[in-house]
C-alpha cells in the first residue's frame, strides 16, 4: 500500500477507508458525512484526507472534520500492523467523541 494513498475496505457493516501516512496506518469511515462519497479517494497530506466532491477534510486519526462544508464526523478504527499484515477492527469504531 503507498504511502500518502487510502484504499476502501468492504469487510465491515460499512465501508472503511485504510490510509498510509509515512509508514503509520489509520482506518476511518469512508462515506463522507456531507454527502454519499468515498474518502479513500481523497486527497491526503499530513493527517488530514480532503473529499473529492466538496472539499470537506477530515482527520485520519481521529474522523474529526478540519475543514466544512462536513459538520459531523467520522468514525476511526483500531488498527494493528504485524510484519506484512495490516488488521483493522471493523468492530470498534468510535466517534472522536467516545459513541
Ligand atoms: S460529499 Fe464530501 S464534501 Fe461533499
């Protein structure tokens, strides 16, 4: 997987965008919360991904939006590397706030 690049995982009960920062791995919700769009086609620099449609960013640590026309956020996911394989828990996603 590229660095600075995110791919779209389907395994869970929704969609999960897997981004590589510089070798650190994030999972955060895929679908956009201003509208039906994939973030793992976003832009990525730093730790923020930018929506393709409108230009809402969102931070891949956490899914909080940095940047409108989003208002609500996304959920991030746990995710563990070991050697070459990278796990994501499509169980234990949370909102920045805790739900
Ligand atoms: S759908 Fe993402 S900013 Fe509008």
């Amino acid at each position: 997987m590229p660095e600075g690049e995110g791919i779209k995982l389907e395994q869970g009960a929704e969609p999960v965008a897997l981004f590589n920062a510089d070798g650190e791995f994030y999972a955060i919700g895929d679908t956009c919360t201003h509208g039906d769009w994939s973030l793992s086609e976003g832009y990525m620099e730093d730790c923020e991904v930018e929506c393709t449609l409108h230009m809402a960013k969102f931070c891949i640590k956490t899914g909080r939006v940095t940047a409108p026309p989003a208002t609500a956020p996304v959920k991030s996911y746990p995710v563990k590397v070991e050697g070459d394989d990278i796990w994501v828990d499509f169980d234990a996603g949370t909102l920045p706030d805790g739900r």
